[in-house]
C-alpha cells in the first residue's frame, strides 16, 4: 500500500511541480526555461501555419479576381466583335458589357429588357448614350435604345435675401 501511495504522489509531483521523469528513483525536474520554450517553439509553428494559410487565402482571392477581370474582358471583346458585323458601333470602349443572369427582375424594373433571355449581353455606351441586348447563341441583336444617365442630385442653395431696414 505504501508503494501505491508513493507512486500516487510522485505522479501528482510530477503533474503539478513540474517533474518530467521517473528512472532509477531519481527525479528529474524540469526548469521552467525549458517548459517556456516548448511552448513557445509550438506558438511560433501555429502562427507560421496560421499566416500560411491567410497566404493562400488571399492569393486564391487575388487570382480569383484577375481572372473574373480576364473573362470579362474576353466576352466584351467577343460581343463586341459579334455586334460589329450586325451594327455600327459607336466609336470607344463601351461603358458596360455584362451578360444577362436574371432577366425577370430586370423586366419588372425595366420594360427594356423585355424579349431578352438569360444569357443574353447587354452592352451600355454613353456617348451616344444607347443600350443594345445581344444574343451570342443566335447571333442576333434583340433590342436597340436610348439610356439616360442619373445624375447625382445636388441641392443648390437658395439666394439669401438681404433685406434693408430703414
């Protein structure tokens, strides 16, 4: 029973006073420099990890966005060249080449849009201020028209009165 009860302490001593191990009957004891740095050479693996993986994110995000850019571009340049043999197009680079996603919504906001599909291309200049809705699958202009562009209000402010008193 003693031995049992001199094992039960030697493990709670080395749990809370920091022994590290047991051999021979000696105890050796572990200075907290050593634990310290243990601790620290983990926190420096974690945060190198963790800064890795913030890396890669970031990355994955930049290249994501480069290559939205890429593909924009490259259905503008092919709408563009579409609609160049069907239309004369204004001189410049248009103000928007986006292909049509939700057409219903656009509808209801916008009689324009009327007689588009999803997938269609709407290509928006701004001088002349015109509108065109392309359909690259048929190879067809669906809709021509004005665009009027809002301009941001700006309050004006009344002339003060000035007025005399005599």
């Amino acid at each position: 029973m003693d031995i049992e009860l001199q094992k039960t302490k030697k493990m709670i001593r080395k749990n809370i006073g920091g022994i590290d191990e047991v051999s021979n009957g000696k105890e050796e004891v572990s200075s907290p420099k050593t634990r310290g740095a243990g601790f620290a050479w983990l926190l420096v693996f974690v945060l190198t990890v963790a800064l890795a993986f913030l890396g890669f994110l970031y990355y994955r995000e930049h290249t994501k966005t480069s290559d939205d850019a890429a593909k924009q571009e490259k259905l503008a340049q092919s709408t563009l060249s579409s609609l160049s043999k069907h239309i004369v197009l204004p001189d410049g680079k248009p103000e928007v080449v986006f292909p049509i996603t939700d057409v219903e919504n656009l509808e209801k906001s916008q009689p324009f849009f009327a007689g588009a599909k999803n997938g269609d291309v709407l290509v928006v200049y701004a001088n002349p201020p015109q509108a065109i809705i392309y359909d690259p699958a048929r190879d067809l202009i669906v809709k021509v028209g004005p665009v009027t562009f809002e301009q941001p209000k700006t309050e004006t402010p009344a002339p003060k009165s000035t007025t005399t008193k005599k």
